[in-house]
C-alpha cells in the first residue's frame, strides 16, 4: 500500500481523497426499519445514531444480534422497479 500511495502522491493524485473514494465504493447501504432512515453504510449510521456502532449494526444486518441502539437494522437493497 505504501508504494501504491508514493505513486499517488509522485503523480499528484490526493490519496486520502482516493481513498475515501474507494471505501464508498464499498460501502453498503443501511436502513432503520423504525425510521425508515437510509444510511450510506454502517458507519454514517453509528456516525448519527446515538448509542450505535458500525460494528453491531452490521451485526444486526447479519443476524447476529436482535437490535442496535434499540433500532432494527436491515442493508438496503434498492428495488428494482424498472420492469
């Protein structure tokens, strides 16, 4: 990794800009099913939600655990309403 980010850097690319790119990239949505809330991966969730963390909703998301923060977890899988 530290050769990739020399390279980056060398070439003028801003690597942590890169690199937020590519954890979005793998982020997976979440919703609350109480709210309906949807959030762009676990993290922005634990990030906004009080007594949550990224980790024990993707535990619930799993199946795992029953609740996070008193809240219900799913990941989001956007519909496909196209056909």
């Amino acid at each position: 990794m530290a050769v990739v980010k020399n390279l980056l850097v060398r070439a003028g690319a801003d690597f942590s800009e890169l690199q937020k790119e590519m954890v979005k990239a793998r982020s997976i949505p979440v919703q609350c099913i109480e709210t309906g809330i949807i959030y762009a991966s676990a993290s922005e969730a634990a990030r906004q939600v009080p007594k949550t963390t990224q980790s024990k909703i993707c535990m619930v998301c799993r199946g795992q655990r029953n609740t996070c923060g008193g809240f219900h977890w799913k990941y989001y899988k956007k519909e496909n309403n196209n056909e």
